[in-house]
C-alpha cells in the first residue's frame, strides 16, 4: 500500500505544479468596421476576420457610433462616403472623445483631406485594397 500512497502524493503534487502554470493568450483584436454597400461591407469583414478578431460591422456612421459607445475596439475601418454622415465626419466625432483612437478611413479616391496630418493615429487607404494592404495599415498604427 506504501507504493501507493506515494504514487498518489506524487500526483497530487504534479497536478498542483500544472494548475499554477498560465499561459498569455493574446486579446483578440477587435476592429470597428463601416461601409454602407451590402456585397462590400460583407466581403471586406470576411477579409478582416482573420486570425484572433472580433469584427463588428455597420451599415451606417450613426450605427458604428452606437457601437463605439457600448463596445471596446482597437481600430475602426470606414468608408468616406456614407450616407447622412460621412465617414469623415464619423473619424471626428470619435477622435473628439477618443483623440489617440486608431482610425482608417477607405475610399474609393485619393483623399485630399489632409487626413494624414490628423496624427499618427489616423491614415487614409484607397479602395479597393488588399488584405496584406490593410494589415500592415493596421499594424503600423494600431498599439496593444
């Protein structure tokens, strides 16, 4: 029986030295993503949801901004041209509550808004991109 009770002391103490042990698990990014076009909206949050990410996608600005208010993200993706406020509008509505918050704003045309001088924090992609194109954006001004 003293076998036994030693292999049994013996696993007690491994299983204690495992459920000590934690492992980092890195937070999933989570992107804000807006874009009035059905088929676009779809396909480009399909092109997004790679890896560990939480993508929340809107129709509208007023609808992102519903979601910024009740949700955590790390970047937010718009479109420039939406309908009732444009994504413009959108970037300085949440820039105004959140100045360092990590915006993209995607549009089918080359920008002429100066957005590159909004900070660090907020660039400009045009339409349509490629998922390599928005990562590296992504990973260039996104800081988790």
């Amino acid at each position: 029986m003293a076998g036994s009770k030693d292999a049994l002391i013996t696993a007690i103490d491994q299983s204690h030295r495992v459920s000590y042990r934690t492992e980092y698990m890195p937070t999933p990014r989570r992107i804000l993503y807006v874009e009035d076009n059905d088929i676009v909206r779809e396909v480009t949050a399909e092109l997004l949801a790679q890896d560990e990410r939480i993508i929340v996608a809107c129709a509208s600005a007023e609808e992102a901004l519903q979601e910024f208010v009740k949700q955590q993200f790390d970047v937010v993706v718009t479109d420039v041209s939406l309908p009732v406020m444009s994504g413009i509008e959108l970037a300085r509505s949440i820039l105004s509550s959140r100045p360092h918050m990590p915006i993209i704003v995607a549009s089918g045309y080359d920008l002429d808004f100066g957005i590159e001088n909004w900070g660090d924090n907020v660039r400009s992609i045009i339409k349509p991109f490629e998922a390599l194109e928005i990562e590296a954006l992504m990973d260039k001004i996104v800081k988790i």
